[in-house]
C-alpha cells in the first residue's frame, strides 16, 4: 500500500553501477573461479561418474534460481505491481543469465550415460522402460532441452529488453507489451519447468512416478531466488555503499522478506504432500524412490531438511522484526540458500552408483571435492554473468510508469 512520503530521485547517471564498485571486479573473477572449479571437478570425477551427479547438482540449484527470477518478472508485470519496481531490475539481471545455461547444459549432455543410463540402455525385459520409450529416448530429450532454453531464453531477453529500452525512450508501450505478454509467459513458464524437472532429475530413476516433482522444483527454485534476491537487495542498500541511493528502503526488503516467508510455507506444503500421497497410496513405482533416498545415513539427511528448510526458517522468519532488519534478514537468506542445495542434494546424489560398482551398491552421503568445486564454479559464472549485466544499464528501471508507486510504497 502507497504512503504520502515521497523519497528524492536521483539523477539517471547515479543509478548505473560506479566505475568504483566491486561488482565491477566480478565478471573477470567469477568467470577465472567459474572454469577453474569446472575444469578441476572434471578431471577428478569424470571417468566415476562423480562429476556428472555433482555438475547436475550445481546445474539445477544456479538454473532454479535463474528461472525463479524470470518468474518474479513474469508475474509482477502480470499483476501490475508497483512496488517491486526499484529492484525489479536485479530480478530482470538475474533471469537474464538464461544464456549462459544453456552452454552449461553442455556437460550434462557428455554425461548423459553417467546420468540416464537406465533409460539410454534398458534391459530388454523391462516393461517399465519399454512403456516410457516414446518419451525417454535421446532424441526426444535433446528436442525437449532445445525447447525449454529457446522458451527461457526467448521471455526472459524479451522483458529485459522491453524494460532497458523504456529506459532510454520513456515509452509506455513498452510496458503494455511486457504485460500482455506475462499472461502467455507463465503458462509457457509453468509448462517448461515442470517437464525440465522431469527430464533432468526425476528420469535419473525412470522407474519412478511422481505427478507432484515438477511443482516440488518450482517451489524449491521460487524460494532460492528470493533468499538470493533479498541477499543481494541487502548487500546493495548497505550504508556506504548504497547503489539505490536510499530509494529502496526498508519497505521493499520487507516485502521480499514476506514472499521469503511465504514460501517456505509452500515449499513445505508441496514437499509433504509429494511424500504423503506415496505414503497413504503405498504403490512400489512411487515408494521405489524412499528405497534410494531414506536408506543409510540419508534418512539423517532427510530429517536436516524437515529442520533445517522449514521448521527453522518457519520460526526464524515468521517476526516481522527479523525481516526488516539487514543483518537478521541476511542470516536467514544464507541460511535458506544453504538448505535449497542441501534439497536438491538430496534429491539427486542418492542416485550415484560409481562406475565399476556391484550391482547391489548403495549409495551414502559423503561430501566430495567435486560437489563443491562444481558448486562454486557454476557459481561463479553465474555470477559473473550477472554482474556483466549489473554495469551494461541503470540499476532499475529510471523511466517505468509506475516507479513513483514503488517510491512511496510502504507496508502497514
């Protein structure tokens, strides 16, 4: 809801990225870390099979945040939102990384026999297998891949394009251009996500059925981005350095902090009722995937997240106090960027059968170079890729129609 405070505009020229900040540095560091980490995991862990399960890892937690910011743009031209204006242009930055992914997919597809063995190779005898070749073939899957990226890529360059350009011609078409196409965009998004989902990780086990994975990737993506997007609002606003010059304030953290909150909820919601419907129904093609997962020191795991990505955060982030203040907010951002990789961690690395192992080995947690240097790698050309973005433009959107709402917006 909009106060009757206004907040002094600064000049367009003080909304670009100095020559003298840090993220100026990112780019170059991010993208030497970015190879050096890639290119190390690979040759630790390429022949066992070891880099594949951790690359996709990394692949899927860096890609679920991506497309969580492309989502947060999709919607807030959707509903017309105003407030969100003063930093919708991280998001539009963040989405628009897109790129980059898919040339990062390119290692996932030299390791596609380390990753979906099971349905590149089927026994003969397997019914399963035979039912679902129709769709799990390689060709069908890379057309698949195609398309999710062109989908992608294609929404999130358009609104960062439409939304750039208004800032030099002030046109307002611009705007109704982004909103009458937000409408098709989150079907499309919906759509994408949910088959990408599928295809990447829930085929791993092809045995395995579940008609709620899709929405868990969704959930989990929606929520690292806006423990990401909340962080780097206040690494952004911090005294001394602000690049917003005070125009996002308080008001605006908070509002992210709430959707935060909000989506720890979902999250949760959408993850018990995945393992309630497997339960209550008690089907061997679902409760195959619990074999895998909650076997040896895994089931610990699984009570980490229980933990670790709702009861605490639920707790820690239900204060109003503890999301309008910087340092509280931060904590419980690193904290929940943790856990959505400890998630998707757990979601895939059970599934790792070393090449060379017996055919009844099970799998169990243990921490792996190679889990953190892909990590950081894909990490860091993530980052890279964004900051790259960050100082091409002005750090929001200086000509949007509705950025006087988003000055004076405050909660009550």
């Amino acid at each position: 809801m909009g106060g009757s405070h206004t907040k002094t505009w600064p000049s367009p020229a003080d909304l670009t990225l100095p020559d003298s900040s840090g993220w100026n540095k990112v780019p170059l560091i991010g993208a030497l870390i970015g190879v050096a980490c890639i290119g190390a995991a690979a040759a630790m862990g390429w022949t066992s099979g070891r880099f594949a399960f951790a690359y996709l890892t990394a692949y899927m937690y860096w890609l679920s945040i991506a497309l969580g910011g492309l989502f947060f743009v999709i919607i807030q031209f959707a509903a017309r939102a105003g407030w969100s204006v003063l930093v919708r242009r991280v998001a539009e930055n963040i989405a628009a990384t897109m790129p980059l992914f898919a040339v990062l997919f390119i290692p996932i597809l030299l390791n596609m026999d380390h990753l979906y063995h099971h349905w590149l190779h089927p026994d003969a005898n397997d019914a399963v297998l035979a039912h679902k070749a129709g769709y799990l073939n390689k060709t069908f899957f890379l057309v698949r891949a195609a398309l999710y990226f062109i989908t992608w890529t294609g929404l999130a360059l358009f609104f960062h394009r439409q939304s750039t350009r208004q800032d030099v011609d002030g046109d307002i078409r611009h705007t109704s251009k982004m909103q009458a196409m937000s409408y098709p965009a989150i079907a499309l998004f919906g759509l994408s996500i949910t088959f990408a989902a599928i295809d990447w990780v829930k085929s791993i086990d092809p045995h395995w059925f579940s008609t709620m994975w899709g929405v868990y990737y969704f959930a989990g993506a929606i929520l690292g981005f806006f423990a990401l997007f909340g962080l780097l609002t206040v690494m952004m606003t911090r005294e001394g350095s602000d690049l917003f010059h005070g125009t996002v304030t308080t008001e605006h953290r908070h509002d992210i902090g709430k959707f935060t909150f909000g989506f720890v909820v979902f999250w949760t919601y959408i993850a018990f009722s995945q393992y309630f419907l497997i339960w209550y129904a008690s089907l061997p093609e679902e409760t195959v995937w619990f074999k895998h997962h909650l076997a040896g020191n895994w089931e610990a795991v699984g009570y980490v997240l229980i933990g670790g990505h709702f009861i605490l955060p639920f707790l820690f982030l239900m204060s109003r106090h503890m999301k309008r203040n910087r340092t509280t907010y931060a904590m419980g951002a690193v904290w929940l960027l943790f856990m959505h990789w400890v998630d998707l961690y757990w979601n895939i690395m059970p599934m790792y059968v070393p090449h060379g192992a017996p055919a009844d080995y099970h799998s169990h947690f243990a921490l792996s170079p190679e889990d953190i240097l892909t990590f950081v790698g894909v990490g860091g050309l993530f980052f890279a890729t964004f900051a790259f973005l960050l100082r091409r433009q002005a750090i929001v959107p200086i000509r949007d129609p509705r950025l006087g709402e988003s000055l004076r917006f405050e909660n009550f």
